[in-house]
C-alpha cells in the first residue's frame, strides 16, 4: 500500500470523530435549553421528569463513549483497508448515536420514550447483522466462534430492547394516565438503566483487558493488524 493511500487511509477515523464530538455538541446544547443554563438555570424537584431526564442522559452518554473508547483502541490495532465496508459502517452506527442521545429527553414523557428503545434496538439488530457477515465470510473456525458469540450477545440485547419499547407503547404511551402506567414506566425506565450500566461496565472491563493485550475480550474482537479488503473484521462492540 503506498503512502498516499496510507494517509487517505489514516484521515478516515476523523470523521467518525467528528460524528462522535457532533453528538456531544448537540446533546448538551439540549440538555442546556432544558435546564436553562444559560438563562435561569432550574430544577424541578417535585418533578419525577427532570430526574428521569437527567439519569437517562448519563447513562447515554457513558454508553456513547464506551462505544467510542472502543473503536479508538480497535481503529489503531486494525486501521481501515480500500474495502469502505466497516467505515460506512461506522458511519451509520455513530450517526444512529447522534439520534439516540437525542432521545434521552423523551425519558420525562410519558408517551415517547419507546422511541429510545426502538432505536436501542435497531442500534443492536445492525451489529448482529454485522457480525453475521464476518461469521460468514470467515474460514477460521476460532473467529467464527467469536462472531457467533457476538451475534448471540447483540441478538438477546436487541430483542431486550425491542420487548421492553412494546411494553411500553402498549403498557404506557397508548393509554390513559393512571397509577398502574406511572408505575410501569418507571420500572421500565429503571430496567433500561441498570441494564445499560451493567452492560458498560462489563464493556470497560473488557476494553482494558484488550489494552493491557489479556484474552480476548467478548466485546472487543482482536484481529490481525493489517487487515486485507474483503477479510472479516471486527469492530467495537456497543
């Protein structure tokens, strides 16, 4: 590979970044007009929304940057070929962030927060449909082995995702305020939360493992260094 194609090569990963700083940028620019920061800031304390808002932006927002930990150790171990596959794959995945931190702020309504679920969802369903690919076109049967386990791990996530957005659509958003609604709202919410802070920091316990060069991690596939175009490669985990 000449050098000219090395560093056109070596500027992609910027502009997954910008996608990644974009995100962040937006999301406290919303979470600023919500909480009037630059006017008058408040919080309502006698309001279970402002709480809900600010614990599910948290929790986004960890699970944005472990994903982006993530693919900035993996992208220096296994840079992109001229193959473009993982990198518009990135594309999407990180612009599918840009929406997800968007609808924390639906956690303070009663009828819209299936929406962070569903994309919660999809976000999953996109890496197993990845991961499937690699198992696919890998003959090795110890990647193989790996990208099966990767396929099952997003594919019970997405579906947890996908089966809590139901519930709560039909549990909460389309019916009537109630006590009933109220309390299956928040356990869901709370369900999703644990959920998600389990998940990350089992995500963070594998990274370093990863960094430090132990096993390989379940949520950080290793690879070759140099990967050809057309090889499976893997990428980082969310």
């Amino acid at each position: 590979m000449n050098t000219t194609t090395t560093r056109f090569l070596g500027r992609l990963p910027q502009l997954i970044t910008f996608f990644f700083s974009l995100t962040l940028v937006n999301g406290f620019r919303v979470l600023s007009d919500t909480y009037h920061w630059t006017t008058q800031p408040s919080f309502k304390f006698n309001d279970p929304g402002q709480y809900l808002i600010a614990v599910s932006f948290v929790v986004t927002l960890v699970w944005i940057v472990t994903a982006w930990l993530g693919y900035s150790l993996l992208i220096e171990r296994v840079p992109y070929t001229l193959g473009f596959g993982r990198f518009f794959f990135d594309v999407a995945r990180f612009s599918l962030m840009f929406a997800l931190l968007n609808f924390t702020f639906l956690a303070g309504q009663k009828n819209g927060y299936q929406i962070y679920l569903f994309t919660l969802a999809i976000f999953h369903f996109m890496m197993v449909a990845w991961y499937f690919d690699q198992e696919r076109q890998t003959t090795d049967a110890t990647r193989q082995k790996m990208y099966g386990g990767d396929v099952r791990s997003h594919g019970f996530r997405a579906l947890t995702y996908l089966v809590l957005g139901l519930v709560f659509y039909f549990g909460v958003a389309t019916r009537s305020t109630g006590t009933g609604t109220d309390s299956l709202r928040y356990a869901i919410l709370i369900v999703t939360f644990v959920l998600m802070t389990v998940w990350n920091v089992r995500r963070l316990a594998d990274l370093r493992a990863y960094a430090r060069g132990e096993d390989a991690p379940a949520t950080v596939e290793p690879a070759p260094a140099v990967a050809e175009p057309g090889d499976g490669v893997p990428v980082a985990r969310a």
